[in-house]
C-alpha cells in the first residue's frame, strides 16, 4: 500500500488548526496560572530595587 500524498490545502489548514490549538492552549495555561500577572509583579519589584537605590536630586 502506497501513502497517498494529501494535498497543499489540506496541509495548510492542518497546520493553521495545529498552530491555532497550540497558541489557545498556551494563553489558556498563562490565564488560567494568572502568569501575566505573577511576571509582572516580579519585574515591577525589581525596577522597584533599582530605582529605591538611586540618589535623590529633590528632597521635598
């Protein structure tokens, strides 16, 4: 039995629903995790370092 070779537009429509399924699932586990959120807490308290460091020009 010989593979029958599929066609250019099924391949293509394949693989827009693949990287389509990926991409859902992805943002799905980043909302779910509320992982957005969590990286943004963590650079916000790292700025928060930098700048808490630096030397203030007015003192009110």
């Amino acid at each position: 039995m010989s593979k029958k070779a599929s066609c250019p537009i099924c391949r293509a429509c394949k693989t827009v629903v693949k990287v389509g399924a990926v991409t859902t699932g992805a943002l799905f586990t980043v909302y779910m995790l509320n992982l957005d959120q969590k990286l943004l807490a963590w650079a916000y308290s790292r700025v928060n370092e930098m700048f808490d460091r630096k030397d203030v020009d007015v003192m009110f």
